[in-house]
C-alpha cells in the first residue's frame, strides 16, 4: 500500500512514504500530546481529514479520516493551542471559468466559513464552533494559537478575499473584530476594479499581518489597533507572475527580511515569470525586493530542459512557514519550497541577494489518475512542512505524503 514512487534527489533522504490511503494530501498542521506527534492533513480531492501518528517518522500510521461536506474544498487546515481550524470554501477558489476543472457541481450546495475543533484528544476531533462568511467562504487562514483567528474570507458582498480578524477566544461563538480590503473589492459598497484583487493566506507576526494580495502585489498591515487595520506600505509586482499575483508573504523576523511569491497557474501555455523574492523590510514602509530565486533545472537524469516540458504546473507554490508552531522548524538561512512539477526544492539565503539552490526532491509522474487536475499526468508537489526535529513532509496533488531529511 505504501510504495513509493521512484525518485530524484540530492542532498535528500527519503524517510518514508504514505499514500494516504489513496487520498493525495495537501495542506498540514502538526501538534504533540503526551509526547507523541499527530499530523492532520486536508486533501486535493476527497472531501475531509486525515490523522496520523508521526511519532517515529520512518513509520507513520493512519488514524483515522473524518469525511468533510461534499461539494466543498476542506484543503486548508490550522493547529494550535489544542485547537484545529478547516477552512470550508467553494471548490474553484473563486475561479469562475474553473469552477468545473476543479471538481465543482452546480447542483450541489457546498458550505463555506471555518469549522473549529477541539483536538485535546488528538486522535477524536470534537467540532465546537463555525464561522460562515455569507460568500465563498475562506481559504488560506493563519491561527498561531490564542484569541486571534485570520481569514482570508469572502464575505457577502465583496469580490475575492478579504482579510478578517475573528475573536476566537470563545470557539463555540467567533465573532468578526474587524475587516481591511482593497479598494475595489466591495461590490455591495459600489466599488469596481478591472483586477484580481484576492486575499490569499495572511501571516500575522506581532502587530503586523502581512498579505499577498493578488494583483495588488504584498501588503503590510498595522493590526496594532485590532479593530482599525491600516496599510504600512505595498510592493506592486506589474506584470509579473500569473493571474493569481501575491500567493505568500512570509516575514522572517530574525533577519529583518520576507521571502514573497507568486503562484504559478497555467499548464500548457506559461505564465509570466514567477517570482520567489527575497525583501529587504528593515523599512517596513518602503520594503525593497533584493533577490528573485533563480528558476530550478532539471537534473540530467530527466532528460528536459525545461520542467515545463513534463506537463502539469510548473512554477512555486507553497513554503515552510513556521506560523509559530512551536513544533514547526524556525526560518532563518533555508527556505523550503514547492514547485510543481519541478518537485521540492531547497534554498540557502545566507548571502539573502544571492539565493542558491542546494537540495531537491522529484517524484516521478503519478501512473494513475487521482483528481481532475493537471490535464496531462504530472508530479504537482503543493506543500511542505518542516517539523522541529528536522524531518520534512511534502504533499502531491497525484501522490501521498512523502517524509524527508535533507543531509547536507
């Protein structure tokens, strides 16, 4: 059941492989209770779930799966403080031209907002409260632990997603403290825009968030007032990158510095050149980007030049960010990044304007189909968690989780 698929690595072991019983993974929360380590997974294609014990990473086991609502994306989850949030969002992500590619029935109602469960008992989630936002629902939320919960909501009456700040210090009644937008997202309000203006995954560090905001580039906000947010400054990104713009800004605060992506979209025409920046935000009010990451080769043994040549996605998507997890590695020289279908990838950004490429992890191509998507059958790495004893776990839109140590 758990075969692993062949790979290509350098400067990576393989610790092991789970194919989650045939459930392609995605985004990961980790806690430990009575010393021992649980994983919980949401995933691509199935609707809820998973646990496992990762106590002895070279043998994870299955908990159990706790089926989600159908009809619904439940792919984005948070564990902290005994507590579990799940994103619940209409499958597409608000993609009306791609609600379909994506698995979404017309027919079928969906859910939206957040679940909150109580995780105390790490192997029976109890569900305790829920927040719905009158709209598509939330995507990429960040609960570090504590009062704060922060969305990215799209709340009644708005155009893609916002930021919400929700009190969560009573998890059976949330309730929103404040909301910030771009100008042109309030539909209800009168406002137009002509752009993707799209809140996707806020990272809160002290009493700044910081946003990737779609076409509207990076944006940090001063949350010291939680109820008035207000704007500290915004790096435009133009042309670059593909239709979905900022996809991550994650502080590095050690180093006064932010890693900020793009996301890459298209499978078989390009997008416009990705971004993985290095910023400079010593000066918070004018953050300087000084490096962009140079784009992966593929090794020999592919026998590409270009990753795009072996279909599917290619480009970044997600990184490690340790969302104070106190179970999560720090980020401070090494960045671990996912990049399609060119698999996973290391960073060292000691020297932060020279960024260089040190490790990699590819998977080969799936041979059985497990989703709708990609068209052309492709390794399509999405996610990466790396735990505080060093052991790295990666998540595929066509494969189970693979665990890794990185040995140079």
């Amino acid at each position: 059941m758990n075969e692993a698929p062949w790979f290509l690595s350098k400067n990576i072991d393989m610790v092991a492989y789970h194919d989650l019983d045939g459930r392609p993974g995605f985004k990961m929360g980790i806690q430990v209770v009575g010393g021992r380590w649980y994983m919980y997974l949401a995933h691509f294609w199935d609707r809820g779930w998973t646990i496992l014990d990762i106590s002895d990473p070279s043998k994870p086991e299955l908990v159990k799966f706790i089926p989600g609502p159908a009809n619904t994306w439940t792919v984005q989850i948070q564990v902290a403080d005994g507590k579990m949030i799940t994103a619940l969002e209409r499958v597409g992500d608000g993609f009306d031209s791609r609600l379909e590619a994506w698995g979404h029935d017309p027919k079928i109602p969906y859910q939206e907002g957040i679940l909150i469960w109580d995780v105390s008992n790490p192997v029976d989630p109890k569900k305790i409260g829920t927040f719905k936002t009158g709209g598509f629902g939330t995507h990429r939320n960040h609960y570090p632990g504590g009062k704060y919960a922060y969305l990215a909501a799209n709340m009644k009456g708005y155009k893609g997603n916002i930021f919400v700040i929700l009190d969560v210090s009573d998890p059976t009644q949330p309730k929103e403290v404040s909301r910030w937008w771009v100008k042109g997202q309030w539909a209800e309000g009168g406002e137009t825009s002509d752009k993707f203006y799209q809140l996707h995954g806020p990272y809160v560090e002290g009493d700044r968030a910081y946003l990737p905001y779609g076409r509207a580039g990076f944006i940090i906000l001063d949350i010291s007032d939680i109820a008035h947010p207000r704007q500290v400054s915004r790096i435009d990104i133009g042309d670059f990158g593909s239709i979905v713009g900022g996809h991550t800004y994650m502080p590095i605060p050690s180093r006064k510095l932010a890693i900020a992506t793009t996301e890459a979209i298209f499978e078989e025409e390009r997008d416009p050149l990705n971004l993985v920046l290095v910023v400079d935000i010593s000066n918070e009010e004018r953050p300087k980007p000084i490096a962009n990451f140079p784009v992966p080769i593929p090794p020999e043994e592919l026998q590409v030049a270009d990753f795009h040549e072996l279909g599917g996605k290619f480009g970044p998507h997600n990184i490690h960010m340790p969302h104070q997890n106190p179970h999560f590695a720090d980020v401070n020289d090494i960045i671990h990044i996912c990049y399609e279908s060119g698999g996973f990838w290391i960073y060292d950004i000691k020297a932060p304007g020279v960024p260089k490429p040190i490790a990699y992890f590819i998977p080969e191509a799936p041979k059985e189909r497990k989703g709708f998507l990609p068209n052309q059958l492709a390794t399509q790495t999405e996610d990466v968690v790396v735990d505080s004893r060093g052991y790295i776990y990666i998540t595929d839109k066509t494969h189970g989780l693979f665990i890794l140590r990185h040995t140079a």
